[in-house]
C-alpha cells in the first residue's frame, strides 16, 4: 500500500527526461565508416560482381566514383565518371548523382549543376555504356529546371513492378526561401523524357526540418513505397535522415514519427547521417550514407544493416522506441502520467509473477543494445530479463526518484526479425516507460 500511495503522490510533480550515462560495452554493431575521406551523397548501383559507389562532386571529380566487390570494401577511387558536364552547365557544384540502368543496357546518370542561364541548381542527365562511364551528356539543356522554385536537386530512379520507370527530385524553394517539396515524374524508358504531369509526394511541415527535405529515394516493400529523404541543414549535427510509407506510388505518403537515423539515434557514432540511398538484395539489405568526419571538414560513406518490420525500415545501430505499455502485462498495469514518453508508463510491477513482455525487431541476428527507461523511487531495483525465454540476466535501476526518468543499458542477442524482451520483478520496485533498441 505504501508503494501504490507514494505512486500517486509522486505523480503529481514532474521532472525533466534526462539520460542517464552508462559503461561501455560489446553491443550493437554501428554504421562502418567504408570511405574514409570525402564522398557525401552516395548512389549505390551493384553491377554483376561489383558494387559502383557514386558522390558529390570533390577534388576528384564532377562525379567520383569508387568501386568493390563487398560493400564493406574495401572500396577503390576510379576516374571522373562525369568529366564534361553539359553545356547548359557550370562546374564545381555537381551534387547528388545517380546512376541506373536502363533496359537496354546502358546507364543513365541524373546529376545536379549550376544552370548558366537559369543562375539555380538543375538536373541534367548523361549515358554511358559501363557504370564507371565516361558519362556523355544527353542533350543541349537541363532535364529539369525551374528557377521560380529556386532550381532542382537531388535526383534519382525509381521503377515499379511492371518496369515503369520515374524520376524522383526535389525542388530547391529553401534557397530562395520558399517550401520544399519532394516530386515524382514519369519518364519513357530513356529516362530522359518526361511523361505527364509531376505529383507532389511531401513538402516540409516540421520544425526538426528547419524548411528543408532533399535527398529522395524510392523502394517498394510488399504492399508498402517507402520514400527515403533527409531533413535539416546539412553543416552539421542536424542533419537527419527519415521516411515516408504510401500504399500508392503516388500518394498521400504519411512521415514517421520520428527519423531514422539521427546524431542522437546512433549515439553519435555518426555524425549528420544523410544522403541516403537504399541497397536491396536477396543475401540482406542495407543503407548506404554519408556522416560528417574529421572534424567536419568532409562527410564518409558509411553502410548499416537495414531490415524491414512489417515493411517499416530499421537500421541496425540506430534507437527504435517500443512503449512498454502497449506490450503485454501480466499483473501489472498501464498508469498515465505527463511526463513520461507517449503519456504512459508501467507501473505496479511489484510481485513475483509481474512481467512485462515487449516485442522488438532486429535486422540481422546478433548483439543488440536494449536502453530502457524507469523511474525507481523507493531506493535501486532490479528486474530480470529474459530474450525470447532463454537465459536470465539481471537489470538493474539506481534510485531516481518517481517520474524521474532515465535509462540504463543491456546487451542482448536478438535473432533476425522480431523478438521478446520479458523483464520481470525481482527486487523492489520500478516503472517501466520505454525499452529503445539499437
């Protein structure tokens, strides 16, 4: 009776959510840092037994381009891809190529360049006969260019089941401070004609965005498109890659809730990740992107798992929140309280047979970080847990106080796809908010 009043009681202060610092161990496995120089906005393309690894433009080249034969690497700088841009064009701020194939063998390369007569960042298109190129440009002017929505970026390729084939791109409205918007456009199977009219899929509406989404990618996961894009400054630590998932090409495509992949998710073991792009194949998929490196003077590619949880996207080495109230309980119970994640927490675990069960997702099968957010307010307590009913390991909670919510850290090992995470009384008591994994 005690613990239920001090519950209520405590219930009526608030305190700030703070993290609190916890030893190193062996845990999760984090991005790898694959080109450790310059090579910001990755395209990834596997062509046969080889992976061709595209970036904005640097000290080599309009396009550089590496290659490998793991994706791990090691990788291998090549020549300039792209080494005369259009004539429509101006050099030295080439960004964001991608490159795909097209169906009759030849690969198509959409980059972005400073428009002479327009003043603004456009998308042009080249073709070559080998993924390393020379690229050739394909015609006298931009494929895409509006200067009244301050030019377009960031293009790249997507084509659906039936080998209809589109054109993803952003408008650049945040340099002449306008909104930003995502586009899909059909194009013929050249790639290089456009067909109809372009849909609007998104346009920055969050404050996280600071008026910017760029970067679009496109993949289908069962019934699911699911557009990649990144969000905020690129300069820095804010710069964040999320998604957006549809049941139809065209839309409406509803946001995450949160990003994917941020500085805070993968505890700084990168920094700025963004520049997406998706690999897709049958032996696991991952996603490639860049990250700020010595001291911010260049952005590194870098590769991390990724899997799919009920076609939603999840990269390995980066926090996914699962409430601990919408598990399932056993003589235990769900209390709201305002200070907590989502409103609600687990409280009154407080007997021998109280158990909470939460079920997670992992990529790849292997060792994983559970961080999981308490509050203890009647001096330390300790759970035990469990991963999918084997062995038992002991969590334990220094005293915080009620509705003072902070984290401690377990490693685990979870097997590819979902897994359950039981966490059961064992001495004194403790709620329970959240459980992250990375």
């Amino acid at each position: 009776m005690r613990r239920v009043l001090a519950c209520l009681v405590a219930a009526l202060a608030a305190s700030p959510f703070v993290i609190a610092a916890q030893p190193a161990s062996a845990a999760t496995t984090p991005a790898a840092l694959v080109i450790g120089s310059d090579f910001p906005d990755p395209d990834v393309i596997k062509v046969g037994g080889t992976y061709y690894a595209y970036s904005t433009n640097n000290g080599n080249g309009n396009v550089p381009v590496a290659t490998a034969t793991s994706l791990t690497g090691p990788w291998t700088r090549r020549p300039d891809a792209l080494p005369t841009l259009g004539a429509w064009a101006s050099g030295g701020r080439t960004w964001a190529p991608d490159v795909s194939q097209r169906a009759d063998g030849r690969f198509l390369l959409y980059y972005t360049a400073r428009s002479r007569t327009v003043g603004r960042q456009c998308i042009g298109a080249a073709l070559a006969s080998s993924p390393l190129g020379p690229f050739a440009p394909v015609g006298t002017g931009p494929l895409v260019c509006n200067g009244g929505e301050g030019g377009d970026i960031d293009a790249s390729s997507f084509v659906d089941g039936t080998g209809l084939r589109y054109l993803l791109y952003k408008d650049d409205g945040n340099a002449i401070g306008q909104p930003t918007s995502l586009w899909l456009q059909q194009v013929a199977a050249d790639g290089v004609t456009l067909q109809g009219a372009r849909v609007e899929l998104l346009r920055n509406d969050r404050p996280e965005e600071a008026g910017v989404i760029e970067a679009p990618v496109l993949t289908k996961v069962g019934t699911r498109y699911v557009l990649f894009y990144s969000l905020g400054g690129y300069g820095g630590d804010g710069y964040q890659t999320s998604y957006a998932t549809s049941t139809s090409l065209t839309g409406p495509y509803a946001k995450a809730y949160r990003s994917l992949l941020t500085t805070a998710s993968v505890d700084g073991a990168v920094r700025g990740p963004g520049g997406a792009d998706v690999v897709r194949e049958a032996g696991g998929d991952h996603l490639v992107f860049h990250g700020w490196i010595n001291n911010y003077s260049a952005r590194g590619m870098y590769v991390a798992a990724l899997g799919w949880a009920g076609e939603y996207p999840v990269v390995r080495g980066s926090r996914v929140r699962y409430e601990t109230e919408r598990g399932v309980l056993n003589h235990c119970a769900v209390r709201n309280t305002a200070t907590a994640s989502q409103g609600q927490v687990v409280a009154y675990i407080d007997y021998a047979d109280s158990w909470v069960d939460v079920t997670v997702y992992a990529p790849r099968a292997g060792g994983y970080t559970a961080h999981i957010a308490y509050a203890a307010g009647y001096g330390d307590a300790t759970h035990t847990l469990t991963v999918n009913g084997g062995a038992a390991q002991v969590v334990g909670y220094p005293n915080t106080g009620w509705e003072t919510w902070r984290q401690v850290r377990a490693d685990v090992t979870l097997n590819a796809g979902w897994n359950t995470l039981r966490l059961t009384h064992r001495d004194r008591w403790a709620e329970l908010d959240f459980i992250e994994i990375a």
